[in-house]
C-alpha cells in the first residue's frame, strides 16, 4: 500500500483506554515517520496526549454538547471541530472505540481508507457501518487487541511502547520518597473500601518507613478522607484536581496501589511500579500490560462479571489487606537495588 500522509486515530476517552491507544501511535510513527498524525479526544482528557510529539490533537466536548445540544455555543463548537477534522484532512483513519460516535468521526473526516474492528468485535456492533477495512481482532490483553488493527496495514507484530517520556513530560515528581493510594474508581464495584485501604497502609508504614499519600480525586474526596481518618493521619491526603497534578503524584511514587482505574493505567504507562487490585474485570485483558505480577485478583465463580454495581463485591472483599501489603512489599523488594533493599525493607 501507498505510505499513508495523514494518519488520524479516533480514541476520545477514558483515561485508561488512552493510554493502551499510545502503542498505536508509536506503532505508526515508526513505520510512516513522513506522516502527520492527529488524533480526535475529548477536551478533558486531551492534556494526557498533549505531550506525544508529532500529534496535532483534534478536540471535542461531546458530554458538554449532550447536556445542551441545541444551544448556540454547542452548533459553534461541533462546527468547528468538524471543520478541523476535514482540514486535517487524513487519508487514513483508526478508529479504535468501535462504537457509532468513533465510526461517525472516521467517516466525518473525509479518510479514504478507514480502519477498525470488525462488527463482532466492536462495542457497538451496528457501528461497522462507517468503516470499510473491518479488522478481526486478536490477543487477550486490551493493548494487544487495538495493535492488532494494524493487521490491516500489513505491519509486523511489535512490542507495545507507551512513549514514558512522552506522557506528561513537563510533570514534575512531588518531593519526598511515599507510596500513593489511588483508592477511586468510575465503578462502585471496583473500590477498594477505605477501612481495607487504611489497614493496607498501616502495615506498610509499619514495615517500610514510607510515607502514605492518599490521592483526593475530584468527586472522590469522601474515600481519601475516610483513609486519612482512620489511619489517624498516618496515610495523608493530598489533592489531585487535575491530570497534571495527578501525573506529578504518580511520578514521584516509589509505587503506586489502586484498583483498575485509569490513573493506574497511567502510572504503569509512565513506568511509574503499581499494584492493582482487580475485582469485576479481567487482570488478563486490563491488568497492567506485561505485568502479571503486578495485579491481585481473587478468583471466584462470578469472577470478571463485567458488571457495574454501586457496592463492592466479594471479589474485592475477600483480597485481605495483609495480602496487599505482602504483596506491595515483594514489589518494593525488587524494584530496589540490593543495598537500598536491605536498608529499607
């Protein structure tokens, strides 16, 4: 095939599916490094890409138009991204979403050849109407899968590179040696509940003389206050307004722990040590990629339900905290040089 000259990819959000896109877009530059690259995300999450070199970022607010669809600022806004797309102008589009908002945008955007999953495989499966080079996918991983689009470009099987240094390059480590609780998810099921966390914390304070920061997520104060609280302020709560603050708490963690969320994701993105408790989804296909030691799951009969529930269930509740911090523990250990093991741990 012809070397395509404009390559736009179609991945809006969330915070963890953006960054298990970023291999397709290193994936890209490598080979087609004479390409322009764009990409189409939503406004809130566009600083998480706003540091990928060579990639102009189109921007949508597609959640604040659904609330005020017919207002004037919403038709002067979807208008102009519009008219973004088609100066973009790609002759190749990827979308990675497989859903009817993605497939509308990759043919919105006048791309001739327009690649995505092939309708079985897609969230919304009706949607492979707007693209005209579906693609079986294959792989268990999440980021495995979304490479394999690439099949139809015929480009090799390659290893997943997240470009580290590219997300959130300006992000500047928070001072201190601590450990970080991410303790917020978008499910209720995936929270790990603050009592449990705080346990988690007391013992590793106890056993590694670390500092525990609890990050404050917009919307999630209550869970980082409950921890603070019931550690007598041992574990400290620490604002997180915003993704750039949040990436300069990731990057100064000597680990990070939290269930499977897209800060977590993130970190493991920015090469930032994590450990992930996994509960309602699969560690196989959204644990932290190419790393099975570094995620908890309790098997259990209903395991990986794929079910939202406001509460947490027995497969988050039955991961006892001394298991975390065992675990958290073994991790620690072996990220560290041998001298600064023995004088830590």
């Amino acid at each position: 095939m012809t070397a395509p000259r404009r390559i736009l990819i179609v991945r809006t959000g969330a915070l963890g599916d953006l960054v298990h896109a970023v291999p397709v877009l290193t994936a890209l530059r490598r080979h087609f490094p004479a390409a322009r690259f764009g990409w189409a995300v939503e406004a809130q999450f566009a600083p998480v890409l706003a540091g990928l070199r060579a990639l102009e970022l189109i921007v949508l607010r597609l959640r604040v138009w659904r609330q005020r669809p017919l207002s004037r600022e919403t038709i002067r806004e979807a208008l102009a991204f519009f008219l973004a797309l088609r100066r973009f102008a790609p002759d190749l589009a990827v979308d990675l979403m497989g859903s009817q908002r993605s497939g509308l945008i990759s043919a919105l955007s006048g791309a001739r050849l327009r690649i995505g999953p092939a309708g079985p495989d897609r969230w919304q499966p009706r949607s492979a109407f707007w693209i005209n080079r579906p693609v079986p996918l294959r792989g268990v991983h999440s980021v495995d899968r979304t490479l394999s689009l690439l099949d139809a470009l015929g480009l090799p099987p390659e290893p997943a590179d997240f470009a580290p240094d590219e997300l959130f390059p300006a992000a500047s480590p928070e001072s201190g040696d601590y450990l970080l609780i991410h303790p917020g998810a978008a499910w209720g099921d995936k929270i790990y509940p603050p009592p449990q966390w705080a346990e988690v914390a007391r013992l590793l304070r106890v056993r590694t003389g670390l500092p525990i920061r609890v990050a404050i997520a917009p919307g999630e104060e209550h869970l980082a206050v409950a921890i603070e609280a019931a550690t007598g302020g041992e574990a400290r709560a620490v604002p997180a307004p915003d993704l750039a603050t949040l990436a300069s708490l990731l990057r100064g963690a000597r680990l990070v722990l939290g269930s499977d969320t897209g800060p977590l994701h993130l970190a493991h993105g920015m090469g930032v040590p994590v450990l992930v408790l996994h509960g309602p989804t699969d560690p196989a296909r959204h644990g932290p990629y190419g790393a099975p030691d570094r995620y908890l799951v309790k098997r259990l009969p209903c395991s990986f339900c794929y079910e939202r529930f406001a509460e947490t269930r027995a497969c988050l509740l039955e991961l006892p905290p001394i298991q975390v911090a065992d675990r958290a523990v073994e991790l620690l250990a072996a990220d560290q040089p041998e001298a600064s093991r023995r004088a830590r741990i």
